[in-house]
C-alpha cells in the first residue's frame, strides 16, 4: 500500500495511491488515524476505500504533500562510510570515532519545517547548502504497545513503512554551531523533505537481506547528472535496531520518523568534498533541482529557492560572572 496527503484545488485529502490514481481514506480517516490504527487496520481499510470507485482523483491532476505530520524526527548516522568521508572534510583526514561503533548516534530535527514533494527549499544565508539522501521508516501503532523500551523484535512490529528523506543541510553554520559541542541545529533545522508517499513495510519485504538489512537500491541526481548511489543495506544497523534504540528509556509513537542517516558513495556532497580535498561537485545553488530514487518507494524531487537572510546576529557579551547582585 501507498499512503500520501495532496492538495486538489483548495483542498488537502488523505488516503491510498493506486497506480496513477489517488483514493481519499473511507469512514474518514486520517494518515494520522492510519498510523495510530496500525497496519492490520489500514488493510482493512484498504479494501473498504478502494469500492469507493467515484472518490478516484487523477495522480497528475493533484499536487501531493509531505505523506506525514510527524510529532518528532530523529536522524541518525549508519553509513560508515558517510561518517569517513565526511570527517575529511572537517577534520583533514578521514576518521570514524570508536564511539560511532558503540550505539546507533541520531539528532533530533525540526518537525515544523517539513517539505512535501517538489515542493522548494528556502535555505539560510549559505555558501555550501546540501543535500542528504536518506531512508525513513515511519512509525505506526500497536496495540498493547506504548513504544517505549522494544526490543528489536518488537520494534520491527512498530514500523508502519517507509519514505524518502532529504536532510538539507547548511554545511557552513553547522560547522561552526558543532564547535560548541552541540548541535547541529540552525545548520539544519530550516527544511526537510518527505515522499513521495509512505510504502507500508510488508511492501518492503522481499528485499530484506539474510541479516534483515533492506538491500533496496538508492540515487540521487542534481540537475539530472548522478551525484550518489548506494545500497541501504549497507547501513550499520537495521531498522528495528534504530527503533529499539530510539524507544530506549524514552518513546516513539505513531507518525514519528526515524531517518537512516545520509547513504555513502556520494549521499551527500559533504562527503565528496572530503574525499576529493575541494569542493567538488558544487555546493547546490538556488535553481539547481535534487532528485532522489529509492528502490521500491518512487522519487522524491526539489528545487533550491531563494536563501531567506535572517539578518544580523548579536555575538555574546562579555559578562562580569559576579555572584550576587550588586
């Protein structure tokens, strides 16, 4: 099953792709209620919405959106040899910290600023602006389940499907904010992307490899020329495992999205700048169009907009570091 959200006219729906069609959910249904049901219950719904034959839209005739409102959005970091190409570019050599081997590290991101299919990135003021090509599994309910504290098995029953995830990132400010041992925040935070639509994970299972990895082919393009490509089985951890570790003393509910961390070979051009020692390929540029293919789940598409320049930041003052007031 495909999940999706679109906009017709005036109007946002929600409900099933099929084929080049889209169905609005029967009974009224949300993606949110979807999730929060379950996959059992979206199959059965599946089957109630697609009798409903006069509801059918046109795929082309609508203009689809983020596929999900998620409540929260962790990122991880699992290519390894994201992490080394990377770290060249930072550090002047390449690297992967012990620690990165230890437990599956993820950020939380924005979940105010997601982006739906073809719809443009406004970027801060940036010199190296990038892209991440990643996968995402969505989380959905389970009943007797809270989510917190899974173990892996259990996890793997909590991953209602996947979508495509693009981490823009500022390379520049995040940089400087993670000098301060922090972050990356302002760096980041200004847009992701998500979709085309959500595959539910029984989609998905053929390409399960024999350590339960998804050996589903992965690409990204700019302006057409193929920039990346990687299979995402060749992440440090699968998916259950993010999400047992994830849900570890803390929780993870419906409509949260758990992204891979960016793919190696070229996920991101942050990694070719580290490998080839200068900034090549290019830092995208406003007007330049980034197109991402995962295997099994479609293309998700966006342009660069404009940079929106937030203006001046005050620096800190110096303080006296008195200890009562005077």
């Amino acid at each position: 099953m495909r999940i999706a959200r679109w906009r017709d006219g005036a109007d946002v729906a929600e409900g099933f792709v099929e084929a080049d069609q889209v169905i609005p959910f029967a009974d009224g249904e949300s993606v949110a209620s979807v999730l929060a049901g379950g996959l059992d219950a979206a199959h059965e719904l599946h089957a109630r919405t697609l009798r409903e034959v006069s509801r059918r839209r046109p795929l082309s005739q609508v203009r689809l959106l983020a596929p999900v409102a998620p409540p929260s959005v962790r990122d991880f970091v699992t290519f390894e040899e994201h992490v080394e190409g990377v770290s060249a570019g930072v550090e002047g050599k390449s690297n992967v910290p012990a620690e990165w081997y230890d437990a599956p590290t993820f950020y939380f991101t924005n979940p105010h600023t997601i982006l739906g299919p073809g719809e443009p990135v406004r970027p801060p003021a940036t010199e190296r602006l990038d892209f991440e090509l990643e996968l995402a599994a969505v989380i959905g309910g389970v009943p007797g389940s809270d989510g917190t504290n899974l173990g892996p098995e259990t996890a793997a029953g909590h991953i209602f499907g996947y979508t495509i995830m693009n981490d823009w990132s500022a390379r520049d400010l995040q940089a400087r904010e993670m000098k301060v041992r922090l972050g990356p925040c302002k760096g980041k935070d200004f847009g992701t992307s998500l979709g085309p639509w959500i595959v539910t994970a029984d989609e998905l299972v053929p390409f399960l490899d024999d350590d339960g990895f998804l050996a589903v082919r992965a690409e990204v393009r700019v302006n057409g020329e193929l920039i990346g490509e990687d299979l995402m089985s060749n992440m440090g951890w699968p998916f259950p495992e993010l999400v047992a570790y994830a849900s570890r003393n803390s929780r993870v509910v419906p409509g949260d999205v758990l992204g891979s961390g960016t793919a190696g070979n070229g996920g991101c051009l942050g990694e070719l700048w580290g490998r080839n020692g200068e900034l090549s390929p290019p830092p995208l540029a406003e007007g330049d169009v980034v197109a991402m293919r995962i295997e099994g789940i479609g293309e998700l598409t966006a342009a660069v907009g404009a940079a929106v320049d937030g203006g001046p930041i005050a620096v800190a003052r110096p303080r006296p570091r008195r200890r009562q007031r005077a």
